[in-house]
C-alpha cells in the first residue's frame, strides 16, 4: 500500500516531464526590440485587447509576471509590488507601442495572469486525480522563476484549513457550469473580432448574447438546447428593453444577478464605464410623487381631448365637400322617397323612407314640432341611432324601433331622392333627385356603393398616413364604430338569392396568396358577420383582399408584406399533408428571397384562429395569440416552419450569415387578449390590419405602442366587420 503511494507521488512530482515545452520567455519579442522592432497593439471599441499581436502582448506579460511577482502574493492591491508593477509596464513600453492609457488594463491583466499561474501550479503538481493535496518538490521546469523557500511558503497555505475550504467551494461552484465556456485561451475580445472578420461586417461591435452563444459553441458547431432557450429568451428581450435599462439583457435570460462592474457576456476588460452605462439610484417617494401626479395630470388632458374630441360635429366622409347642415332642401308636395340623415356627433345617414308634404298633416293626432316634417321609415341604416323626435304613441326611440311607423324629422336632415346635400356640387357630378313613388334596388345600390367608395378612399387615406408617419401616438379620440355598413349589405342580401343557398365570387389575384383564384362567398359567410359569429376562412381571405386592395398596393406595401393561404397552410393540413404546405411555403418564400419581407400566416388550429408573421431572411417568427398560448401548443407548426426557413436558407443564393446559421427565433408578441371563445378570428385580422397600418417589419414583443390594449374593445372588433361590410358593397357582390 505504501509503495502504491510512493508510485503516485513520484508520478505527480515528476509531472513536469510530460511538459515538453520550456517556459514562455518570449526571446522574439525581446529579441526585436533589439534590433529596433516595436510592436504595434490594437483595441476594440470597449477596451480589449485584439489582433494583430495581443496574443503575443498577453504572452509577454504572463512571463513578465511570472518573473517579477513571487507566488506567494495573494493580494495584486499591495503597494510592496508597485516597484515590481512599474518595472513590468517598463517593459511593456519598451516591446510594444502602447498608450499610457492603457496601464490599468495591463495591470489587471497581469494579476489575473498570476492568479492563473498559481491555479496551474497547484492543480498540475499538488493534487492528485481525486483532487487531495500532494506534498510534491519543486518542479525543476520552474527552478529559475521559483526559489525554494517560495515553493515551501506555497506549499504550507495551499494546505491552510482556511484557503482549503475556500478552494473547494469555488472548485464546486465551477465544476459542472450549465454553459460552459468553449472557445479555449481565445477571449471575447478576439472571438467578436473572428466573428465579425468572417461575416465582412461593418458593425464595431456585437451584441452580449451573440458573443455568449458563440463562445459556447464546440468544436462540433452547435450549440446546446439550454444555450439556444437562452438566446432566444434574449431576442425577445431585446425588442422590449430599452438601451439604458441598467441590468443586461442576458444576465435577465439568464436569470442571475450582475455583480458590479460586470458586463455579462463582454469578456474581461468591458465595464459599465466602458459602455459608458450609468447606473440610476432608485427615485425617492417625492420623485415617485410627482411622476405619479404628472401622469395624471397627462390623463385628465387626454380625457378633456377626447370628450371635446367626441363634441365635434364630424362631416360626412362620403364626399370632399363639407356637409351644410342648416341646407333646406326643396322637398315637393306629396309622398316622396328620401334619406333621413342625423347632425350629432356626426353627420350620416340613419335611415330611409317617405316624407308626407302635405298641407294640415298631423303626427298622430297631434300638431308636428316647428321645422319638421311627417316622415315614414321604411329602411333602417343604422338601427341603434336615436330619433330625433321620439314617438309617445309607439314608444318608438331608435330609428330600428320606428320602422314602419310615422315620426316627425327635421326639414333640414331630409334629402329627397336618396341624395345626399352638399354646400356646392357641379351640374355633371349632381344626382338627379327621383320624385317617383318607387326606386329600383340598382339605383340605390349604386347610390349606397358611391358612397361606401368615397368613404372607404378616405380611410385607406388616413392608414396612408399613419405609414408615413410610422404610427404616430393618437391624441384624437376615435370615431364610435356605426353599423351603417352591415344594415346597407344586409338588406341588400335580402333582395337577391344569396340567403336561399346561392353564392358569388371574388377574384383573388396572384399578388395575394401566390396563386390566382375565384373565392366564394355564401350565405353562412355573411351570417357569420352579421351575427357575430366565428369566422371562417371565406371572410379572411376576402379582408385580406380588402387589405391587399386598399392598404397594401396603394401605399407600396406589397413589396415589404405578403401573406400565406389559409386554406393551404393550417394545422389540419399540416399533420395530413406536410409535403403539400411545406412545397407551398417555400414556393412563396423562394419567389421573394432578395428582399426583406414580412409574410404573414393566418392559422387555424381546427377551432382557434392566431397570427404568425414570419421574416425569412432574418428567420424571425412573430407569434400573435389573443388566447394567450406559445408556439409549444403546436409543436407540429412550429416543426413545419423551422423546416421550411432551414431549407429556404439553404436555398438561397446569398448565404445567411454564420452567426444566424444555428438558430431560428421565435418571439411570442403580448398582443391584445380575446375575452370569449369567438372574437379570435377579427383579433387576428386586427392584428395584420394594426401591422399594415403602421408599416413595420419588425413587431414589438409588447406590441405596437400605437395599439397597445388589454383587449380590442366591441367597436374596434365592430370596425373590422364594417370595413368588410363596406368592401363587399364597392365589390358590388349582391349584384
């Protein structure tokens, strides 16, 4: 048993032999300042040291320490080493040519040099495999750096109970890392330099978790699953955080607290003050008091804005000419056909039917109030709108409850004919007023689709704006969302063959959806809008044509933004016939491989309708859920996509870069949340309809701060199904 010790003890002190190399003296370097050499040394933005000749500095100094500075120091900050520190920067100055600026980085890194060696000679030559101590000789290799009496004072505290018990729990603590460092004696000084060389990029410097990823790369070239969760937590971080937040993105993925005067992920050299990152001192309760205050300050104006804002008497947007609301038409003796408008808050049509002109005409019974005429409603437009002279007979308050009834209206909100009055219209422009006692369905289709068009080049105006302007915070209360549209297509439905099971068609172009089809449209299809119920793929196929017609090609958006068929790409085909959607994704994706564009993915689920906005160029997946669930519901989408971006990245005649080339990011949106099981369909349209407005490639995880909300309010959902409603009458499909 003794001998079996004396053999390992004898191994471990003759260690030194399997060492082939002699120790770093670095005679090139010496040797050249002898004749005359200076060696030029260069930094990166942040501080660090990088090639060429860094290496060759960080060697230098190593042996330069190992010369000056006795093993025996534990502590770098003794002022007994200054005359040994100051002979090292000496020399330092005398091989390379170097700024007096940068002593302090040396210093600190020949202090780090000098702990690394005492680790090396203690580990290497004082513990065996099972990490005991081992009372070993002073290695010969090492005779002309360490004397003696050095060797014997190291020895004794390596054996201290103290430095022992410190030692094993660093040792534990640094034994199994979850992601450990791979990239060897390169720093990430000069790991960022490599990247950055091999992509040929002009960027100075990248970000923290590109540099931690990489440097956790083996020599296999990819990264583990935990490192990539991490990555991906921080692309998502980043979209969120701002520049200044204090605490780094990575050290929130990571979930750990950052020490002061670290930058997680930079290497050594980068601090705060490098970075030039203040930290804040946390605000005082009177600070906090008046944040507090000045917010509600900003609420209360906000709230004034909008109730002044909802007083305003609107004009029609039907027409480019103002609406002149005191206008008296010269309504004919007799029964005519007319539009019953309203002035509050704003000017519209509510209704139509037939204005009594007739001398001595009484309103059940009674004398009718000053400036109004006898009027039956026969159409109600906009059902909830309030009459303006309530009946007491009928009990009568809406312009829905009054049809069929007498009710009195003022002279000046009656416009015989179905003519809507303006200030000034030109002779060729006018509409000739009918005075018969009937008008064909055409004729007032035709009327209502004028109308819808003018109305409907005016909004696609204003989402023009919003994309120039890129989505400028509102501070104008929005107009309350009127169902004029969904009355007008209704009862225009009800005059043709549609309810009893016939259908129409609508050319879908192959700008849409990559192929060129005719889409039909039923009788359940208007049902669906009409009665609030869950969409089907009929009526978002048709609003995308409605985004495609009115907010994309007008605004030259259709080179940024494309879409997907949902009818092709959805979770049913996608477990039946993956080759078929698959083929059909990168056929798309393929036929706009040199440009930058976002496609969105209306996806159904088989009950559920969500949002995916892919980038495949940057291979960045958006996924947008009013229900709240990540892409990990469906694993089997989430495989499919990956799929098809991994083979469009390597379909491609301009390579990814090598950064890029391991992962594809999925980041999860915080977008508005649906409060019952049927609205997911119009939040998902909303959704592309907030994108296109804005013109933004790239989606905030928090969501567009223009429409950021809890949830889409009943008349934001309500003007999703009006701008249908209004699209399928300028289409004419009730013809």
């Amino acid at each position: 048993m003794a001998d079996d010790q004396h053999e390992e003890v004898s191994k471990k002190v003759s260690a030194e032999e399997e060492i082939r190399r002699g120790i770093t003296v670095m005679r090139r370097v010496v040797q050249g300042r002898s004749r005359g050499i200076i060696l030029d040394v260069y930094w990166n933005n942040q501080g660090q040291l990088i090639e060429p000749n860094g290496h060759t500095l960080t060697s230098f100094i190593g042996a330069l320490v190992r010369n000056e500075i006795p093993i025996t120091c534990d502590d770098w900050r003794n002022k007994e080493l200054n005359e040994s520190k100051e002979k090292i920067w000496s020399e330092i100055k005398r091989c390379f040519n170097i700024e007096e600026e940068r002593r302090g980085f040396c210093m600190k890194l020949a202090g780090k040099l000098l702990r690394g060696f005492r680790t090396f000679l203690s580990s290497k030559f004082l513990k065996d495999a099972d990490g005991n101590f081992v009372d070993a000789e002073l290695p010969k290799k090492y005779e002309s750096l360490i004397s003696a009496e050095e060797w014997e004072a190291f020895k004794s505290k390596r054996q201290d109970p103290v430095f022992q018990r410190i030692s094993a729990t660093n040792r534990e603590r640094a034994s199994s890392p979850a992601y450990p460092y791979r990239k060897g004696r390169v720093g990430y000084g000069r790991l960022e330099q490599s990247m950055l060389q091999k992509e040929e990029s002009s960027e100075t410097s990248l970000p923290a978790h590109v540099l931690w990823k990489e440097a956790r790369v083996g020599k296999s070239g990819v990264p583990q699953e935990e490192v990539l969760h991490v990555y991906q937590k921080c692309e998502e971080l980043s979209q969120s955080l701002s520049p200044d937040d204090t605490k780094g993105i990575l050290s929130r993925a990571l979930d750990v607290p950052e020490y002061y005067g670290r930058v997680r992920g930079k290497g050594f050299g980068v601090t705060p003050t490098s970075l030039s990152i203040k930290k804040g001192k946390a605000p005082s309760n009177r600070e906090l008091h008046a944040r507090l205050e000045a917010m509600q300050a900003e609420l209360d104006a906000l709230r004034r804005e909008r109730e002044a804002s909802a007083s305003t008497v609107y004009r029609d947007a039907s027409d480019k000419d103002s609406i002149n609301c005191t206008f008296q038409p010269n309504i004919p003796e007799g029964i005519s056909h007319c539009q019953l408008y309203l002035s509050s808050p704003y000017y519209r049509m509510v209704g139509k039917g037939k204005v009594h002109n007739v001398s001595g005409v009484l309103l059940h019974t009674r004398e009718l109030p000053a400036g109004c005429l006898k009027v039956s409603v026969d159409i109600a437009v906009e059902p909830n709108a309030a009459l303006p002279y309530p009946s007491d007979d009928s009990d009568a308050t809406t312009v829905h409850e009054a049809v069929g009834s007498f009710v009195a209206w003022p002279t000046n909100l009656i416009c015989v004919g179905y003519e809507t009055p303006t200030k000034s219209k030109s002779k060729d422009n006018a509409i000739p007023r009918h005075t018969e006692s009937t008008v064909s369905r055409k004729e007032l289709q035709e009327n209502e689709v004028s109308n819808a068009s003018a109305q409907q080049k005016k909004e696609v105006s204003n989402a023009s704006a919003r994309v120039k302007s890129f989505g400028a915070k509102k501070t104008v209360a929005r107009k309350k969302t009127t169902t004029k549209y969904r009355s007008c297509l209704r009862t225009f439905l009800e005059m043709t063959d549609i309810p009893t099971g016939g259908v129409r068609t609508l050319h879908m172009e192959v700008g849409i959806f990559g192929f060129d089809y005719d889409q039909m449209i039923g009788n359940e299809d208007f049902m669906q809008v009409f009665s609030h119920e869950e969409i089907g793929v009929n009526v978002v196929n048709t609003y995308i044509r409605f985004l495609y017609d009115k907010l994309m090609r007008p605004n030259g958006l259709d080179v940024s933004f494309g879409f997907l068929a949902p009818a092709t790409v959805n979770l049913v085909l996608i477990l039946s016939r993956p080759d078929t959607v698959t083929e059909y994704v990168l056929r798309i994706l393929m036929d706009n491989k040199d440009a930058e564009k976002l496609f969105f993915i209306p996806f159904n689920t088989g009950g559920h309708w969500l949002l995916l906005a892919i980038n495949p160029i940057r291979e960045i997946v958006y996924y947008l859920d009013s229900l709240g669930n990540d892409w990990t519901t469906y694993p089997d989408m989430k495989v499919l996509i990956d799929t098809v971006l991994q083979a469009f990245r390597a379909q491609r005649d301009i390579q990814t870069s090598r950064r890029g080339a391991n992962s594809i990011t999925w980041i999860k949106v915080a977008c508005p949340q649906q409060r019952n099981q049927i609205d997911c369909g119009y939040f998902m349209l909303r959704f592309m309809r907030d994108t296109l407005a804005l013109g933004r490639l790239k989606i905030p995880t928090d969501y567009f701060e223009e429409f950021k909300c809890a949830f889409y309010t009943k008349d934001q959902v309500d003007e999703i199904k009006e701008e249908w409603c209004q699209f399928m009458i300028e289409l004419n499909v009730c013809s």
